[in-house]
C-alpha cells in the first residue's frame, strides 16, 4: 500500500511500540521497478528515468510524512529503495539490525491472495525478526459479558 491512511494505521503502531522505549523508527518505501521486455540487455533510460523519479517522490512523502507524525517523538531514519519489496524490508532489517518489523497489509484471502501474492506474507516468512501485521480490514471484536 503505498502511502495509503491505512499505511498510517501501521505507523501509529509503530509508534505505540517505540515511545515508551524510545525505540528509533525506520520508515521503508520499496519502488518495484518498470518491468521491461527481458531481451533487452540493459534497461532502457526513459525507464530508469522513471523509476528514480518515483524513488525520489517516494523519499519525499516519507519525509513529509516523518515529519507530520513521527516529528521528534521519537528518533526517525527514511530508507527508500528500488527492487522487491519482500526482499529489500528483510534486508533493510537485517542491516539495520532491526527488533520488529510492522506492515500493513490487505488481508486478501484465497483467488486475490493467488493471484497478487502477499507482501507481508513473504516478509513473515523470510524476515530475520519478528513480524507484526496490520490488517486493512479488520473485524471488530465484541467484549462478551
């Protein structure tokens, strides 16, 4: 979910989690380049154009975004990148010797699930810390008396 409100829902429990620690938060955009036909042997420049375009947009709403909710609450860093996003959250946590990683997720269900795959699901899988996901729909839970 790029940039979406819900993606700010994740955010907020991030920072749940962090202020009372005074844990640091990392804030990760992954842009999944252009696909491109595969005989060519090196990406075309309107492509690459375009893919370090949307790295920049993507640094720049993380930075707005930074600012806006996480401010001097706790300590921030913005790590935006190009490639899959599964793959490059695992290594952004690896590298940066990360405690717990926190994603949104669509909570799509078997033919979307097939079809779109799952983000999360991967990072679950191969993460090298414990992963916490946020649901987009989530069912609301009813206190029994």
């Amino acid at each position: 979910m790029i940039f979406s409100e819900f993606s700010t829902k994740a955010l907020d429990y991030a920072l749940a989690f962090a202020e009372p620690f005074g844990a640091r938060i990392i804030l990760a955009h992954i842009v999944e380049p252009a696909v491109y036909p595969e005989n060519y042997m090196v990406v075309p420049p309107a492509l690459d154009d375009m893919n370090q375009d949307l790295v920049e947009a993507g640094r720049k709403r993380l930075e707005d975004l930074s600012r806006a909710r996480i401010g001097e609450r706790v300590p921030g860093e913005i790590v935006v990148r190009l490639g899959r996003p599964h793959s490059e959250i695992c290594e952004i946590a690896s590298i940066k010797d990360v405690d717990l990683i926190i994603l949104a997720t669509h909570g799509y269900t078997c033919l979307k699930h097939v079809l779109l795959g799952s983000t999360a699901e991967r990072v679950v899988r191969h993460a090298p810390c414990p992963v916490l996901t946020v649901r987009e729909q989530g069912h609301e839970f009813v206190e029994q008396s």
